[in-house]
C-alpha cells in the first residue's frame, strides 16, 4: 500500500513554472534511490532519473508530520556534485 501525499500550493507552483508533472514526483515518492531526513518534520526524498538528454537528480521535500504527508516543493538539477554528499 503506498501513502497518500497532497501537494502544498507552493509545490503545485513549482511543478507548472518547472515543467515538471505530478507523475515523475509519484515516481519519486514511491521508489525513491534515498531518502534524507533533515529534521523530525522535514524529509528529501531523491531519484535519477535519466531524459532522453542527460540524467537529473529529483528532489521531493515532504513534511512528514501531517496526514496526509504534505509535498512542500519539488526540483530537479543536472548538478549532482552539488548534492554528492546526499545522492
């Protein structure tokens, strides 16, 4: 059974001003390479994924304290070495 998620408005933005459809983020959260906890609340949940292009690395922010888990924002970057530490 997977969890159920809801996107904020933020992250809702983020999505259209990024070209980035709610599908690749269900792929994130579902099947993530790892997950980071940054706090007790705060949790980066990271996937490659590769483009016909090139790779990028998926960065999906999720508050985990509310029910259902609330998607605070989502990115993607071809900057690996920026989050090398975390990949």
């Amino acid at each position: 059974m997977h969890t159920i998620f809801k996107f904020s408005k933020h992250a809702e933005e983020r999505l259209l001003t990024r070209g980035l459809g709610k599908d690749l983020v269900l792929v994130v959260l579902n099947n993530p390479d790892k997950i980071i906890v940054l706090d007790s609340a705060l949790l980066i949940y990271q996937k490659i994924l590769v483009e016909p292009d090139k790779p990028y690395l998926y960065r999906v922010f999720v508050n985990r304290e509310l029910d259902p888990k609330l998607i605070v924002t989502v990115y993607k970057t071809s900057k690996f070495e920026k989050y090398e530490n975390q990949v």
